[in-house]
C-alpha cells in the first residue's frame, strides 16, 4: 500500500510540475507583452495592442482543425483615446497581478480578479465583463489559456452519468478511481474546472456514444430513467451555455475514447447557439476552438421540424427570438442546408419548444421514443 501511494504521489508530483511550467511560461508571455508597452513609452511613443476582432464577421473556417476560428480583421487599442489608455493600463495591472499568483502558487476566480481591481485606482474595471473579456484578450495575444494564468471561473462544469472510470488527482496529489455510475449519487460525477491530463484521466470507458444534455430537468429524467444503463451512453448535462471545462471534458472523451457525440437541446435560437459552441467553437473563444469544439458533434433535437412531427406544446417566437434566428441565418458557423431549412421553417412556424414538452406524452416517451427514434436517425442506434 505504502509503495502504492508513494507511486501516485511521485506521479502527482509530475503532473503538477507541468502545470507549473506552463505557467511560467505563460507569465514569461504576459511579461513580454508588458515589456512591450514598456517600450513603447521609453521610445515617447503611443502605446497600443492589436488583436483580432471578436465577432461573428471575423470568424473563418480553420480546414485543419474543422473549426471557426477568428480571421484576419484586426483590432487596435490605442492609448491615443481615453478608453484605449484605460484599457492599456488594466492590462499592465492585470498581467502583473497574474504573475504575482503564479509566483506564489495561488489561484483566482474571474469574481475575485474583479473585485481585486478595486484597488487599482483609475485602472479599475466598470464590471466584470470588462476584466473576463480583457481575460480573454491576454489569451489570444500571449497564445496562453486563462487556466494556465491561474484564473478560474466561479463555477465548475456540470455532471457526468455513466459507464466511464476516471482517475482524478486529488488536492493531496493522491489518484483515486471514480466510477461514474457505481461511486456517484443521483447528479453524478462532477466536472472540475481543470479538466487536463494533469487532474483527470480516462481510465475506462465503456459506453457506446456521449449525448450532452441542455437542461438539468432532462439530464435527471433520462438519469432517473437509466438511459447511460439501456442504451450505453455517457450523460453529460451541459448546464445551459456550457463551461469551457465541460466542452474540453466532451472533446477529450471524443477523441481518447473515440466516442461520437450528440447535442440534445430546446428548440429555440438560444440552444442552436449552445449547440454550436460545442460543435463549431463559440465567437467569444473562438482563438482556443480547437481547444474546446468537438466538430464531428451532431445536433439531435429539439428541431423545429419535431415541433410539428411530435406534435409538441409549444410558445409564440418573440421579437428577440426572431432577430436571433435572422442572425443566425447570417451566422457562417449554421451555413448547411440542414440549419438553414430549419432556421427558416422555424421563422414560418413562429413557434419554439422545450425538451419538457416531450413529457406531453408520459415520462417515459423521451427515453423509450423520441430518443431512440432521434438516434436511429442520424446513425448512433
């Protein structure tokens, strides 16, 4: 047992050494994009950062990783305006804060780095939108994930039900087994923050196909209804828009345990997007979408077009869901046919549904029904 133990612990310690370095080196990144600011005022000259615009008319297909990544259209930030300054001098306090943590080995929310900037006179932020984005932005210009930078999001990804063994690091640096069916309560295992090799390893996996689930209601019924036990699946409740950690979880399991994934949402603008945030990347990550996308992911419902085959209750679109499905429409990641003839079938319907609405027809009809039917469709049963 003692050797055992020793073993883990001389393997934990490998583990957290590479994180550490990755660290470092990102600090060294951050330093130099400081550094660079540094000279710039030594030189008497403007400031200023560039970095790629963050929106959907700048996102462009990446053919080798099949994912939407940002394309050429930059972004200057200048402190020749008042608002570039400011920005200019967060971004000083913000990366030398972050090697100040890496430094000490400690770790910060993207809550807490807010309300730390509280003390930062006039470089502290409005809200907390402004330091996540500006979070972000380090991300793209020192090529460095947030994680490595030491800041973590308040929450952690969602749950996990099914026949899957994971090996997980704990805070001691010891290595304990989870079964994520036999070793879990009714939610399942959940999904830390840091879902790298360093903290979590597939240890087994023996399931036929992931299916992430939007909404907790949905995720607990076909829980409830032993769905991962009948048909040899992973649960994965994405918990609404999912975390970047829940994503990275679904893409490592796609490619480590060569699992095929499928997306199971409401249907309406606000769930095609989740959807797409787990197949193509999201617009407001897109610099780490091969990070986090899983592109083969295929979209299962609720479509439009179930609304009217199943018969399903459903509610009047409103104006804000019409302008999102407009968007959409001119949104490159949903350029197919398949999306397409949905989106504007789902416009001419003037209507959206929910995954509950399939419980019109009895507990049991979204697992013995709806889903295998759905399933059997596009190839997975």
């Amino acid at each position: 047992m003692e050797v055992t133990s020793l073993a883990a612990k001389k393997k934990a310690a490998v583990k957290n050494k590479a994180a550490n370095d990755r660290a470092i080196i990102a600090a060294q990144a951050l330093e130099t994009i400081a550094g660079e600011i540094y000279q710039d005022l030594s030189k008497k000259e403007i400031p200023s950062m560039t970095i790629p615009t963050r929106t959907k008319s700048n996102i462009e297909f990446d053919e080798r990783h099949r994912v939407w990544k940002y394309g050429k259209n930059l972004s200057k930030r200048s402190a020749k305006t008042l608002d570039g300054a400011y920005m200019l001098l967060r971004t000083m306090y913000m990366t030398d804060f972050i090697k100040e943590m890496i430094d000490a080995q400690k770790s910060s929310t993207l809550r807490e780095m807010y309300y730390i900037s509280e003390g930062w006179d006039m470089a502290k932020f409005g809200d907390q939108s402004e330091s996540d984005n500006l979070a972000e932005d380090l991300e793209i210009i020192s090529g460095h994930l947030r994680e490595d930078f030491k800041l973590r999001p308040e929450e952690n990804g969602a749950s996990v039900m099914g026949n899957l063994t994971i090996t997980e690091f704990t805070r001691n640096g010891v290595a304990r087994d989870l079964h994520c069916q036999d070793d879990v309560g009714d939610t399942g295992y959940n999904i830390p923050y840091n879902v790298e090799k360093e903290k979590i390893t597939f240890k087994n996996v023996d399931a036929d196909f992931v299916i992430a689930i939007e909404t907790g209601g949905m995720y607990a019924r076909l829980v409830e209804n032993g769905f991962d036990e009948k048909f040899r699946s992973i649960l994965v409740h994405l918990k609404g828009q999912p975390a970047r950690s829940t994503r990275r979880f679904i893409k490592r399991i796609n490619e480590e345990a060569g699992l095929p994934v499928v997306v199971f949402t409401d249907g309406d603008p606000w769930s095609f997007r989740i959807f797409a945030s787990v197949a193509y990347g999201a617009i407001k990550t897109a610099h780490i979408s091969e990070y986090l996308a899983t592109p083969s992911a295929q979209y299962l419902g609720v479509t439009p077009s179930d609304i009217v085959n199943y018969d399903l209750p459903s509610d009047k679109l409103t104006e804000r869901d019409v302008a999102a499905l407009k968007a959409e429409l001119t949104d490159p990641r949903f350029n197919d046919e398949m999306w397409k003839n949905e989106i504007e079938f789902q416009l001419q319907l003037g209507k959206k549904s929910e995954q509950q609405a399939l419980a019109k027809y009895g507990l049991d009809f979204v697992t013995d029904t709806y889903l295998p039917e759905k399933l059997a469709e596009i190839g997975i049963l």
